[in-house]
C-alpha cells in the first residue's frame, strides 16, 4: 500500500489549512490508499498554545471541518488520518479521526498528554481511555499521537492486537536535540515491534517537522526534512511477515508484570 505524508505547515486560520488539506488529498487520494496529516493540522497559533485558541477552533466530529474532509475522501475512494480538536460537550479531545471512502469509520484520541518540557496539554484536552485500529488496502494499523512515541507499551499493545503499521500524528515540539529524540524514538518502535511506523509531523514554526517512515527492521525508508513537503513511502505487509519470522520478538516476549526486580 502507498501512504502520502502530508508535512502541513499549519496556521492559526483553521478555513486556511482546511483548504490547503482538500487540495492535498485532491493530490494524493488516487494514488494513495492512505493519506496523512499532522498533530494539530486544523489550526496552530503564531505563539504560544493557548485554551482559548483550541476551544475557539474545536468541533464536533460530525462538524463542517470532518464533513469536508470526508466528502473529498469518497471522491477518491481513500482512507484519511486527519487530527482535529474534538469538541465533545464541554471538553476538547486531541483526536485523530480515521475517514474511509467518505465515513468517519472511528477516531482516536490521545490518551498520553505531552506535559513535558514546559507544556501542558492537560490545559487544554481531555484524556482519551481507549486505541483502536483499523484498515486501508486490506492492511492493519494502528495510530497513537506524537509524544506517546516515548511510551513503548502502547504501541506494542497495537502491535499484539494485530497492527502491521503504526501511524503517528505529531507536533514534536522543537529543543536542544529534540530532531534527535524523534528520530531515535522512531526506529526504535519500529524494530521492537517489528512493523513500519509512519510519522508525519507538522512543518509550523513551534515543531521540527521531519516525517519518516522506519520498516520493520527499524531502518528509516523516507525522511522529509524541514518545510512544508509531501512524501510517498510503500507499506509491504509480506515484508512484516518475513521480518516477524526472522526475528520472533512478538512471541518470545514475556508478560514480566510478575516478575520481581530485586535490589542488590
């Protein structure tokens, strides 16, 4: 399957990027089973995040932003992993929804919120409490969010219910080594759960960009650098198979919750 990496460089004008996101799956939807866009696609501000902003740009999942979305999704017969702020009731989500052929087939939201380095996104989303899957061209992925990269376990639950490839929205937010960190973070899930992992980050000034994609061996296959760009990268689910029996980390695993770990 061929996935499109839309690196968006998102502003604070949500009718902006939305335009600017309709014009790339017009671009990639034919050729792409998949299609997909960064962490904060629908809107980021010139400086500093702020509950305001968020909740003034927030809609439901079924508002127009989704809507269109998914409209120019049928057009083309593709799968769309489109981040939005989510506004359910009275609190926002930090969602990924997954569109299919013009339906909102399910979304996914951000459990693991990046309070960290300064930040906190606790102020302005809720916490999400479950993961899904789904599937595009007959292939399992899965999908978590951006600084949830540092959290192994929530992948390799993904991976264990029956993920081929994981696909990852992000915001990585710039700093001293920081481009580092992502990368790293990157291939290392890849190899450890031996699967590809697709991130596609966001080209706003605040973050580092720098989408790659890492196959099951943990090999990076694309990088797209800085600035706003479009990138292209083959998913072989035949190649995870070969990797997973080559290197049976998946089965050897060990459940070592029971496990005691005794200081000497």
């Amino acid at each position: 399957m061929r996935i499109g990496l839309v690196q968006l460089q998102a502003t604070p004008a949500k009718d902006v990027n939305l335009g600017k996101i309709l014009q790339h799956i017009d671009s990639l939807g034919s050729s792409c089973g998949l299609v997909v866009f960064p962490e904060y696609c629908m809107g980021y501000p010139s400086g500093k995040l702020t509950r305001e902003f968020v909740h003034e740009i927030a809609e439901p999942l079924n508002g127009g932003f989704v809507k269109r979305v998914a409209e120019k999704s049928k057009t083309h017969g593709s799968t769309v992993v489109l981040p939005i702020f989510e506004r359910d009731g009275e609190t926002v989500f930090n969602t990924s929804v997954i569109v299919t052929d013009g339906r909102v087939i399910g979304k996914y939201r951000k459990i693991h919120l990046f309070d960290a380095f300064g930040f906190r996104e606790s102020e302005f989303f809720g916490h999400g409490t479950e993961m899904v899957l789904f599937s595009a061209r007959g292939i399992t992925l899965g999908v978590i969010t951006c600084y949830e990269l540092r959290f192994p376990e929530l992948m390799r639950k993904q991976v264990l219910s029956g993920a081929r490839a994981v696909i990852v929205p992000a915001g990585w937010v710039r700093g001293s080594l920081k481009e580092e960190q992502w990368q790293t973070l990157l291939l290392a899930r890849a190899a450890e759960n031996t699967s590809y992992v697709v991130g596609v980050g966001n080209a706003h000034e605040a973050f580092i960009g720098r989408s790659m994609v890492a196959d099951p061996l943990g090999i990076k296959i694309l990088d797209l650098a800085h600035g706003e760009r479009v990138g292209y990268s083959e998913i072989d689910d035949a190649m995870v198979t070969q990797v997973r029996e080559r290197i049976p980390v998946l089965q050897q695993a060990l459940d070592m919750s029971g496990t005691p770990c005794r200081r000497l």
